[in-house]
C-alpha cells in the first residue's frame, strides 16, 4: 500500500488556462464497483445530434443528471435525479476541488470504436470560466487537449480514478476530446461535473 498516496489536485502547466490532476481520488469504494455499478445503474441513452444538418448516433452513450436542462450540438438533455452513488462521488470531487457542482454528464465509452469529438465546455449556462471536474473509471483512454490558436497539442493519459479539472480560461482557448483506437480497450466511463447557472 502507498502511504503517501497524494490526496490533492497538482496544477499541470496549461498556456491560457488552468488544469490540475489528482491520479487516484479517494473514495469509499473500490473503483472497480464504482465502475461496474455506473455501468449497470444508469439509464444509458444513444443519443443523436445534428451536425451540419444531419443527423448522427454519438459514438457512445450518455446519461445527464442534476438540477437543470444542458443543451449542446442541436440536443436538449433532460435532468434526470442525482442516485445516491452519484451523489457520494460528487461529495468526493467537491472535497478535492473545493468547489460545488450541481450536475454530471456521464459518457460510457464501450469500446475502442467509442470516442468523443475536439470539442470546448462552452456553452452559455456554464459561465464565463466553468470549472470541469472529469473523473474517469476503467480502461485507461488518452485524452487530448488543443489549443485553438498555436494548435499546440498535449496528451493525457486518463487512467482507473484519475480526477482532472479544467478552470479559469481553458475553454475559451482549448478543445479536449477523446479518439478512436485501433488497439482493443475495454470500458470505460467519464463523469464530467459542471455547475450550471
Ligand atoms: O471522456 C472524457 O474524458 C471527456 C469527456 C468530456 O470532454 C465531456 O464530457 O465534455
Ligand atoms: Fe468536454
């Protein structure tokens, strides 16, 4: 066992914005029932967007839970209620963060074929400067950060626990996303915490 496991978010250094990395939050639960439960408890949704007029399945599913509406590329989700697990892993972010949070938007990546496209955490009703909390269960994905203008590109391995937070201007001026493989992965599912205004 690690005893000096670290308990605290460490800024990572980010031109532009601010991000910060704790690789194992600490939790009452063994990550892999976390894992298993969220998997098995929540009511996933193959949701379809439109992009450029058409219409798409997201590659993955989806579930919203908190106090308010979101509404992002053409899609208006529905708050379903926070679940007592859901709520204790939010107590755990909100420790660490020193921040609250009043809703959670949960990506199940299936497979290598699931992904997520370049995209920011910008829209109206997250404020000017929302602070993203991402806390990640299963298989390890790398999750890729641009800036929009110099295009500079930084990757980060998103492993079993690991919780990321993204503040200050890193929405304005970076895009995150998650890619395809074609190595074989196995599940895994992202809870991105957001305070919605
Ligand atoms: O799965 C991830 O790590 C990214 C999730 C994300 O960017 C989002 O939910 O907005
Ligand atoms: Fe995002």
């Amino acid at each position: 066992m690690d005893l000096f496991q670290e308990t605290r978010l460490t800024p990572f250094p980010l031109d532009d914005g601010a991000l910060s990395v704790l690789p194992q939050l600490p939790l009452r639960l063994p990550n892999a029932e976390v894992l298993a439960r969220l998997i098995a408890e929540t009511d996933w949704r193959a949701e379809s967007i439109t992009l450029w007029g058409k219409q798409h399945l997201q590659p993955r599913l989806t579930a919203w839970h908190g106090e308010a509406a979101y509404t992002y590329s053409g899609l208006r989700l529905a708050p379903l209620p926070f679940s007592p697990l859901l709520l204790e892993l939010k107590h755990a972010v909100e420790a660490a963060c020193g921040q609250r949070f009043n809703s959670v938007l949960l990506n199940y990546y299936r497979n290598e074929r699931d992904s997520m496209g370049m995209h920011s955490d910008d829209e109206a009703e997250l404020g000017a400067q929302p602070v993203i909390a991402s806390l990640s269960f299963g298989a390890s994905r790398t999750f890729i950060l641009r800036h929009k203008r110099t295009k500079q590109t930084l990757k980060l391995g998103l492993n079993d626990g690991t919780l990321i937070v993204m503040s200050g201007n890193t929405q304005t001026h970076w895009q995150h996303g998650i890619n395809k493989s074609t190595r074989a992965i196995g599940p895994r599912v992202n809870l991105t915490f957001r305070y919605i205004y």
